[in-house]
C-alpha cells in the first residue's frame, strides 16, 4: 500500500469511526424496547425544604432517565427546592432559556440584571437566558423552582439570548382572576377549574414562557376533574390540601373514561411529584375543603412543535375530547 493510499484510508476512518447502522424494525422504537428509558413516577416530599440550611435541593432522576444532565428531573427540565433561612441569600445561574420560581413561602427579594423584584408567599416569578441571580430572605423561605438547563445540556448549547424579560405574577393577582373563571356557573363542567399563566411574547402557545406552561388551577371540594393525558412531562407542585386529594395515573381507561389499575399519588401540602408522558391521569377531592395545585410542564415547547397531543375525557363516557 502506497503512503498515499495509507494515508486516505487514516483520514477517512477518522471520520467514519464513529458512525454505526441498525435494521429499521430493531431500532424505530428505543423506548419500547428499553434503550430510552421512560420517565419515572416519583415524588418529593415537603420536609425537604422545611428544615436546614440555604441551599438548592434538586429532584435528582437523571440516573434513572440517562440523562447527561446532572441534575435532571425529565429529559428537558429541573425542578428544585430552595431553602433560604431568615437574612441569607443563594444565587442561581444555570444555563437554561426558562426559569420559574413559585415562594412556597416567605418574604424578600431578587437581585438579577442590575434590577430588585420583590416577592411574597405565593408570588410566582419567571427569569430569561443569562439570569445570574442572588435571591435576599427575609424571613424563612423557600421555592419551588424550575429550568430547563437538561434541555440545552442534551443540545449542546448555551442561552445567550433572552425571549422574554423578568416577569413577575403576584398572588393577589392569580387569585382574583381564579377566583373568577371559579365564579363561572359553568366552571364545573370544564375539565379544569383554573388559569394559565401566560407572556405576552409568547401569543401563538400562551405560555409562561416558550418552553415552559403553568397552570394555578382548584380543585373544588368533593369534585373529580376527569382523565386526560398529554405528550409532555408534569411535575406537579401542591400549593394547598387538606388529606383526601390524590390523582389516579395509569396506562389505559375503560369504556366507562375510568383509568384501568391506576397507582395513587396522594397530596401533601409543599410537596411535588411526577407525572410521565402519555399517562392518563385524573385529579380527585374527598377532603372537604378546596385544594390548590401548580403543574408545570414543557408543553410551551411541545405546543409550539405542534406535539403536545393533548386529551381529555369527556362527563358522558361516551364521548371523547381531542386536541392535538
């Protein structure tokens, strides 16, 4: 073999080393066959944020979904805990284009982009790409907080550029207009009692931000709010319950829009939990008194990748609700 020709042969393995080939029938599917893991039911509990020092608690599955993303709570988002004690402060930078902080509760301020955003127990508050924020507690606080930082460590990039500017969504502010679509003589009869928080930069998914959806809605007492399932992964945040409210979660519903062999996700007031992809789930109230919850999902991005494939079922079994 001439140098030349040895040499081709070198260069030419050094871009095809890496490159690998599959029957099609064997490999359109990896979650199916177990090569993508799925995402996991998983719940985190309340006395995380209640006690010990300022600092970040992360809801780690990253090892479960093989995630390169460490932390990672789903494929494309995190979700945390933040404890700050009375006259401290902790900063957050992650490389995310979306951040949501929820004051589960407390009182004090943040400190991003040469700005002060004061907030309170119930305050919900969303940060752009290239946020380097330190949050100031007045008191004991803590947040419910999420990014998609998994997201763009999956793509291999960095947020430099921000979709939208701080914004902040007092409490008073969601309640009144709750309170109002609860007012509603129809209200019972939709699939949820609730409203979602939105941007206005974002008119075509009317989301809180382009990747992430929130939703502060009620469960009203002794109400059953009926199955539904979507594309895109929940993780759920109770604001308030007395014992009795649950969700059902399950692969299939019956004839009668029933989830067959559902698992049980009981409700606990400050405590969170996860709800996969493609599930059916639905919400149910045997407490006596109303209970309010925040879901938050990436269906900002699904909506806008037209993916989200949405369903609900409908009070007359018969009859089926579809929006994709």
């Amino acid at each position: 073999m001439s140098a030349t020709t040895h040499d081709s042969r070198g260069t030419l393995d050094r871009w095809t080393s890496d490159g690998e080939y599959y029957e099609y029938s064997k490999a359109v599917n990896p979650i199916g066959s177990g090569l993508t893991t799925k995402v996991p039911l998983a719940d985190f509990p309340h006395h995380l944020h209640e006690e010990g020092p300022t600092r970040i608690i992360p809801f780690d599955l990253s090892e479960q979904l093989r995630c390169p993303a460490r932390p990672a709570t789903s494929p494309a988002l995190c979700s945390n805990f933040i404890r700050i004690n009375p006259g401290e402060q902790i900063r957050t930078s992650p490389n995310a284009t979306s951040e949501l902080y929820h004051v589960i509760r407390g009182r004090g301020h943040t400190e991003v982009h040469g700005e002060r955003i004061p907030w309170e127990k119930g305050d919900f508050l969303t940060l752009p790409a290239g946020s380097d924020a330190v949050h100031h507690a007045e008191d004991d606080a803590a947040f419910y907080w999420i990014h998609d930082e998994p997201l763009l460590t999956y793509l291999g990039v960095k947020a430099t550029t921000p979709r939208f500017k701080p914004t902040l969504y007092p409490r008073d502010r969601a309640v009144m207009e709750l309170e109002k679509v609860a007012a509603d003589p129809k209200a019972r009869q939709r699939s949820r009692v609730s409203v979602l928080l939105a941007n206005k930069e974002f008119p075509q998914t009317r989301t809180i931000t382009h990747v992430l959806w929130a939703m502060f809605g009620v469960l009203p007492v002794d109400s059953v709010q009926l199955p539904h399932r979507h594309e895109s992964v929940a993780l759920d945040f109770i604001i308030d319950c007395k014992p009795g409210c649950y969700t059902l979660i399950g692969h299939e519903i019956d004839d009668q829009g029933n989830i067959k062999n559902p698992k049980r996700a009981d409700w606990k007031p400050g405590s969170a939990f996860v709800t996969p992809p493609g599930l059916w789930h639905s919400h149910h109230n045997e407490s006596g008194a109303p209970a309010h919850l925040m879901p938050i999902q990436d269906a900002g991005l699904h909506t806008y990748l037209r993916t989200l494939d949405i369903h609900f079922v409908h009070k007359d079994p018969e009859v089926y609700i579809s929006q994709k």
